[in-house]
C-alpha cells in the first residue's frame, strides 16, 4: 500500500518471514545477502566513486561489509538510502546527530545566518552565547573554538605541554581522541601487541605515526589509578597531563567506577600535571551537561564536539581560569581561520538553547529506558550472553555476560555478534554504526516510541537466530516512491 509521510510517498511491504539457520558464519552469510539485494544503487554508486574517490568512500570508516551505505537524505528521526529504503536513524553521525535530521531551530538559525554571510574570520555575537551556554552546563569557565573533536584534542594537549613545559602525556588504552599524532597510540592494539595488563604498550594506530611521538605518549588503562601512578613514578616531572573519555565510548561503553575520576584528578595535580576530559561524544549525549554532569568531576580542559554543532562541524575547547589564561596572554596560540565560524556558532547556538532542553532530555531518557529493558527482556528470552549499557542518549549492546571495565575486557569480545546484530538492523529498517562492536546507538530529539519499538523487534529477530534454528519474522519496510 501507498501513504503519505512528511511530503513524500513511500511504499509498506508486508512483514515477512525468513527461515534462518544457528551456525554464526551461515547467519551472517545470508544477512549479507538481503543487505546487498536492498541496494543495487549504492552498489552502483560504490563502484563509480572507486574511480574518483580513495577507497570509493569519504572516510575509511564508512567501507562496510558487505559494500557502502549511500545516502539521499534524512528527516526527523529518519535517514534515506539512493535506493529509497527509509531507515529509523541510530547511527546519529557516530555521536552528532542529537538534533536528528532537518530540525526546524537549526534550519531556521543556519538559513537565517546564510543570508547574512557565511564566514568572517572575525568573531560574531552568536559566540558569547554559546560559550555562555557551554560554561553554565560545564563549569569551565573560558571556551575558544575549533572545527573537529581532533582540532579540540590537539589543541588540548598542546595546552597541557604549553603550561607544564613538559612532553610526556598519558592516554587510555583503547581511547580514540582523534587522528592527530599525539594520541594516535594504542587506540585498539590486538592482544598480541598490546603487553601486559596493567602496563600497557604504547602501539601506533596507523603508519604514517614517527616513533618519537610514540615514545612521547604513555599508555594506562581505563578505572585503574595505579596505572597512572606507576607511570608518574617513572616519570617525574616529564608527564604535562592525561587525556581520557571520561566515559569510555570506543569500547562500547564501559563507565568510570566510583571514585575513579576524581582520584585522577588529585593524582595527577599532586605531580604538577593537568587533566584533560575528551566529552566529544559525551558532550550532551550523555546528559545536558554531559559525562561532567553525571560524574561530578570538571577537569582542567574540556573538549567538545559532534553534538553541540547540531550537524554542523564545530568544536569547543574550555578551561579553568588558570589553564585558559595561557591563551589569553598568547603563551599558547590557539587558532584557525575557521574557529568560531558564523554558521557554526549559529547552529551551535540554537542546539544549545532551544533543542538540547530539559523537556527533550526528559523524552530522550524515557525513549533509553525503553529500548534498555526491551532489548535486556529479549535477551532474557533467549539466552543470548549479552547485556545492555547506556550513557543518556547513547546505548550498546555488550556481547559478554559479564560487565566490561576495560579495553582488555573489551578484547575478548566476538565481534560477529555485533557485525550480524548491525545487518539485522540494516535490514529491518533501523541504521546503526557499522563496527557495532566499538560503537553505540544514538537516540535524538525526534526519535519516538514506534522508532524504538521497531529497534526491540529487530534485535528479537537477531537474538532468535544466533540462539536457535528457527523463523523469525521483519517488520514490514517503508520504501520511498518519489519526492513531492
């Protein structure tokens, strides 16, 4: 049947019944199948771009299996692929997309800055706002801007290095804060090269990294002070500070224990080093004022990104008096011809004041319970060793009956389950981050119940063919016909 939805027509299919075998690798093999079958034209469109773009995609973290994923468009809480297949959208950008897609604040501020001029290099009124925002939920209380979550990082152990006139940083093992030198550093070394526990190797992520940087990088690991203090011991006076997600996020998501950030703290002070919170991704999507809300705990420098732009790229880099006087004074120049952008911080402005609201985090946390407890009551139901965590807007589902404190523990963890629970999803209609294992899904301001329930039952779909030999049923699709 035909029905009109948001000025375009789109087609409902019937639900339809797959008969799936129990062996992983079989499971996969077929998911894969319906996943291509779906999307002749992105094929189509993968293989044209080889020919102009390296890989045939923008970013190496698009390449999926079984082929790209080529978008048209997006609308609320919806995304739409080239070959017309809608998709309840909880891939969120990798962490963006708070806003969800086309939302009528952040239309209405960017068209009206468009027409009044689109870059200055100079900054604009939009930015005392925003950085009066940013220091009301994050408690620092100076703020530059930048264009990426890697410019924020980089500019933040540049500043660490700048005031302590040291070279050493510490890093978590298994933390992605960026692509820039200094933290490209054991961001997911396998076991065989990643050394002992509790005294973690420090491993390039790429080539292209000069070993002098690596040498500059110290590795510990995550809810484990006693990490920190041996490398501390081992180097007086060396360490400028450590960077760390205060929640982990590129491990699934695993939280800091008790006590834990708050004692990094004292510690690395009481050894003359700074504390810097990466918040790229759990900068509003954990909570309005993101995993330093939560946790309690306002370091010395935060980094923000993704979200805060509501689609837009921007970045934010805050500090205490103290640290953010070193820019002021001009000890550390922190600059970009882009930084503060017109329509960044017209955009951001608008995510800030009148999306990223109490009443929409209040929807947005009633929206996680819902898909917490009814993906845990599937998995109750089959059996399946996994287990669901969330951070506010932010959830995975983690493949191990037992909690996960650490990338070691994160390790471990088969990560077919994740690859075949992404297909399932793909092909009922839900898009989530490819790479499910490392990634999290994302609720937004415009998700609803119905979005979320299609999410429960996709994933039941999922769990009753990798636990059993037996049916399982999609939920009929909505394919777009033509646009209006």
């Amino acid at each position: 049947m035909f029905s009109q939805i948001e000025g375009a027509t789109v087609s409902t299919t019937q639900d339809s019944t797959v008969r799936l075998p129990a062996d992983l690798a079989e499971v996969i093999a077929e998911q894969e199948r319906i996943f291509a079958e779906r999307q002749p034209e992105s094929r189509r469109m993968a293989i044209e771009a080889a020919g102009s773009l390296a890989g045939g995609v923008t970013s190496n973290w698009q390449i999926t299996a079984p082929q790209p994923v080529w978008l048209s468009h997006g609308r609320g809480s919806k995304i739409y692929d080239v070959d017309g297949n809608e998709y309840v959208d909880l891939h969120g950008g990798y962490g963006v997309g708070l806003a969800g897609h086309a939302h009528p604040a952040i239309v209405a501020a960017v068209t009206r800055q468009v027409a009044q001029g689109t870059h200055f290099a100079q900054p604009t009124p939009d930015a005392l706002v925003v950085a009066g925002e940013l220091a009301a939920r994050f408690g620092q209380p100076l703020w530059r801007f930048a264009n990426s979550g890697t410019e924020a990082t980089m500019d933040a152990i540049h500043l660490m290095r700048a005031i302590t006139g040291r070279d050493l940083i510490i890093k978590v093992e298994g933390c992605y804060h960026g692509h820039h030198d200094s933290v490209q550093v054991s961001v997911g070394p396998e076991a065989d090269e990643a050394g002992p526990e509790g005294k973690p190797a420090q491993v390039p992520s790429s080539t292209g990294i000069p070993g002098p940087f690596v040498k500059l990088t110290l590795v510990a690991s995550f809810n484990d002070t006693d990490s920190v203090a041996r490398l501390l011991d081992e180097h007086p006076d060396e360490i400028a500070g450590m960077i760390i997600e205060p929640i982990m996020m590129n491990a699934g998501i695993i939280h800091p224990e008790p006590g834990y950030l708050a004692a990094l703290k004292d510690l690395l002070h009481s050894r003359g080093a700074l504390l810097t919170f990466d918040e790229v991704k759990t900068g509003l999507t954990a909570g309005p004022a993101g995993a330093t809300g939560l946790t309690g705990v306002v370091p010395d420098i935060t980094c923000l990104a993704k979200a805060i732009g509501g689609g837009v790229a921007v970045a934010a880099i805050g500090g205490t008096a103290e640290v953010m006087a070193h820019v002021a004074a001009g000890d550390y120049e922190m600059v970009g011809t882009f930084n503060g952008n017109p329509l960044a911080m017209a955009a951001a402005r608008a995510m800030l004041t009148e999306v990223a609201t109490p009443e929409a985090y209040r929807r947005i946390d009633a929206l996680a319970e819902r898909a917490a407890e009814g993906i845990e009551r599937e998995i109750a139901a089959t059996g399946l060793a996994a287990h669901v965590v969330t951070a506010g807007a932010k959830g995975c589902v983690v493949f191990s009956a037992e909690p996960v404190r650490d990338y070691r523990g994160f390790l471990g963890i088969d990560d077919r389950y994740s690859h075949a629970h992404w297909l399932f999803q793909h092909n009922g209609g839900v898009f989530l981050p490819p790479w499910g294992k490392i990634e999290q899904w994302l609720i937004s301001v415009q998700h609803d119940e119905p979005d979320i329930d299609r999410f429960i039952r996709n994933f039941a779909a999922f769990a009753a063919a990798v636990s059993h030999d037996r049916s399982v049923t999609f939920p009929a699709l909505r394919t777009l016909a033509k646009e209006e």
